[in-house]
C-alpha cells in the first residue's frame, strides 16, 4: 500500500512558477538571462499598473492583500516573503519619486483595488526572477559561496527570524541604561525609548486603521440590511452615509496609514521636536530614480527600508511599509549613528560587549546548576617558546567567563560583533573578514585559555584572578 506525497499549496505553485528556469538549469547564462528579462518587464508593468494610483493607497492595499489575516492559522509553507514582497513594491512604489499618482489624459484615477492583480502577480515574478539571479551568478569557485549565497538570500527573503518580545527585551537591555541614555540624547536628540514609542504608534494606527476598515463594512452591511439590500429605498442621507462608510472600508486605504509629525506627537504624547527628530532618523524619502535599478539593488541584498522603515513624502507625510519593518530597524540604526561620535560608541560598545558576556553566561550556567562562575578571569599565557611552565607564563590576558563545576570546565568567549550590511548582502570578502572577527578569533581566545591552563594546582590558582 502506498500513499502519495501531497506537497503544499505553496510548493506547488513555487515549482510552476520556476519552470521554465529549472528547464534551462543545464546553461546558467540563459537562467540569467531569462531573469534579467522578466525582473524588467515586471518592473516597468508594476510601474505602468499603478502609475495612476495613489502610491500610500496601493501600498496599504497591498499589505490587506497578501498579508495572512489570521495569525493561528498561519503556516511558512502556505505563505510566501510576504514582508519582503511588500518592501520590494514599496521601494518601486517610492522610486516615481512623490506619492500622488499622474492621470492620464482624459482618463480617471483607478482605485487601488483595480491594481492589485497585476501587482500582485508581477511582484511575485520579480521574487522568482531575483532568486534565480542569485542562485545562477554565485561564484562557485569562491569558498564561502555557499555561506554568501545563503546570507544574501536570507537579506533578501526572511524578515525578522527573532521573536518580537526578545528583540524588544535586547533593545531594553542595551539603551535603557542612563550612560547609553545620554549618548543617545546627545548623538541622536532622542532616546530609543521615544524612538520605540514613535514607530509603535505606527503599528498601533495601523491596527485601528484596519479596524476602522472593517467596522465601516460592518456599518454598511447593516445599513443595507435595514433596507432588505434595496440600494432604491436608501435616503438621500443614507446614500451619503454609504459613501462614507464604503470610502473608509475599500476606496481610499491609505487615508488611515498615512500620519503626520503632529499626528503622531497627539497619539504618543511626546513633544513635536523629538517625534521629528525621530521620523527623520527612521524614513527614506520618495526619490525619483529608475524602478529597475531600485529593484536590482534590492535583490542584491541593499535595502534602505532595513534600517528606515518609514516612507516619507516632501510634505511631511509618513506611512509604515509594514509594521514587522519597525522595531527590528531600531539596534541597527542606533548602533550606525552612534559609531559617527567616538565617545559615544566607546560607552554604547562596552555596555554592550558586558551584557553579551553576562548574557551567554547566564544561558550557560543555568544547565549547569551548582557551577562556580568567574567572569572577567584573568590568567597568564607565555609570550615565547622557552615558557613551558604556568609558573614561567609572562603575559596577563583576560576571558570574559569560566565556569567550573566539578572537574569540568567551560571557557565562554562573546563576541559583541555583527555582521556588516555588505557582509549580510553576500560579499565574499566583507564576509570572510567579519567571520573571522566574529568566529576565529573568539575561538582562538578559547584555545589560548585551553592551552593557557594545566590540570595542576596553577590552573586552581590562576582561577581567583576572576
């Protein structure tokens, strides 16, 4: 007996769509080519499609679209980059440089809705033709390709892969401490406790824009309920409750996403000066440029909405691109502002290189129950071949934590390093320098107490250092 395998939904319709990449799989230039051709054509009819509509409506009505409505029943494998196709479109969406659409010459403004079809579908072509790009230019004779192919992958896809609330505790733990405080109010003009509070308000008129949206359904069924559906027997009044309500719900969807400096200092209670600091800080501006461009620079792992994710018009208009952008951008872009003051990035950078090391520890030592800790050790390691003897060891250095629990020791060494955007996007180079940074010399550190220590009364000893 045998049963056969029922792919997802999602699979199923991934593997149609590439078909006619894999069917050139055997010449990698033709798979790039065919890319390139359609990453154009997409792009330039998602330019076309929406070139009448306002930009906030379409991008609003866009994240209704596709985003999952229903958090307990959504699954990875029934949906696609959701998030990044909604920045992908955002991004070609501000490219035309102002939000207001152009109507063409004797025609009308279309609705949002009349556009999402194509949006929707042509934005899902650029995903494949993206993926495909990078799958068949990857330089398979460059050793880490496979660790660049999968990180730029990763910058392009996958969004946020923390929980939120961890993200939200990390960013307590890092800037809500007074020394921190004053360099960001220094640097910045603002703390990332007001910088949380400004991009949260986004999320939460969001949420209430949305259900407005709905409640404006609501009202309308039961308007037309009253009258059994006859739009006939409808006041004058009600006709124009209608129209409102029915403007709220599907004509106009960016009218509830788009705020204002002032708008947001109302919602947050914040003082004007410090919620305008803080959009400035956080939005990329409407620029004209060409889409295709734009997009190729997406794909290439090169966003500005990672770190501003917020889009801004020249009128002071602000609207989210997806709320699941925001408080992840925040660490990042501090931490970028602040290293331009090095007094500042001194302080930010001790505070936080302490709270990895205390942190590692803690996550360690609580499988260990009844383990002595020593964080900050320091031992003494030889400085030349003739040292063959802890005693004979000359040079002082420091581990940030040992932990000893009967005759076992564990040496932790925390690197309080990130990986740079070029190194995120698959440079090979930047890549191989940050691992280095981040893996070889943590464990060239960890060896070195390995090698530093004898199993004798010295290694006892050097222990009380800590």
């Amino acid at each position: 007996m045998s049963s056969a395998l029922t792919l997802p939904p999602l699979w199923v319709d991934g593997l149609e769509r590439l078909a006619p990449y894999l069917a050139l799989a055997a010449e990698p230039e033709s798979v790039v080519a065919l890319a390139r051709q359609r990453l154009d054509e997409a792009t330039v009819a998602i330019v076309e499609a929406t070139g009448s509509v306002d930009a906030f409506d379409v991008l609003e009505a866009f994240k209704r679209q596709i985003s999952p409505q229903d958090p307990e029943t959504f699954r990875e494998s029934d949906h696609g980059a959701t998030v990044a196709m909604i920045e992908l479109a955002a991004l070609i969406l501000a490219s035309r440089g102002g939000r207001a659409g152009v109507v063409p010459s004797g025609g009308g403004e279309a609705i949002p809705g009349e556009v999402l079809p194509v949006l929707q579908v042509r934005v899902q072509e650029l995903m494949d033709a993206g993926q495909m790009l990078n799958t068949f230019c990857a330089d398979r004779d460059e050793p880490l390709h496979r660790i660049s192919f999968g990180a730029r992958l990763r910058e392009v896809a996958v969004r946020n892969s923390s929980y939120p609330h961890m993200v939200e505790d990390t960013l307590t733990a890092l800037f809500n401490v007074d020394t921190v405080e004053t360099e960001c109010r220094t640097v910045l003009g603002c703390t990332v406790d007001e910088i949380r509070t400004v991009l949260s308000a986004f999320a939460q008129l969001a949420a209430q824009g949305w259900n407005s949206g709905l409640d404006a359904l609501a009202e309308l069924d039961d308007l037309l309920e009253v009258v059994d559906g006859q739009v006939d027997n409808l006041t004058a009044a009600e006709i124009e409750q209608a129209r409102e309500l029915l403007g709220r719900a599907v004509a106009r969807p960016g009218t509830h996403a788009v705020h204002t400096a002032e708008e947001i200092a109302t919602e947050t209670g914040l003082n004007l000066g410090t919620v305008t600091v803080v959009l400035t800080l956080f939005s990329t501006p409407m620029r004209a440029r060409q889409p295709v461009e734009v997009v190729r620079e997406f794909f290439e792992g090169m966003s500005p909405l990672r770190t501003r994710p917020l889009l801004s018009t020249s009128d002071g208009e602000y609207i989210a691109v997806h709320h699941a952008l925001l408080i992840p951008a925040i660490r990042e872009r501090v931490e970028e502002l602040l290293r331009t003051t090095n007094a500042a990035w001194n302080t930010y950078s001790k505070h936080r290189g302490a709270y990895l090391e205390g942190e590692a520890t803690r996550l360690v030592a609580r499988h260990l129950p009844g383990c002595v800790q020593h964080l900050g050790f320091e031992y003494f390691v030889p400085t030349n071949d003739r040292q063959t003897t802890p005693a004979a060891y000359a040079k002082l250095v420091e581990g940030d934590a040992l932990l000893l629990i009967d005759d076992v020791a564990v040496i932790i060494e925390a690197k309080a390093v990130a990986l740079r955007p070029r190194s995120r996007a698959g440079d090979p180079l930047r890549l191989r320098q940050d691992l280095r940074r981040i893996v070889t010399d943590a464990a060239d550190q960890a060896d070195r107490s390995v090698n530093g220590f004898s199993p004798t009364e010295d290694f006892v000893s050097a222990t009380t250092h800590g």
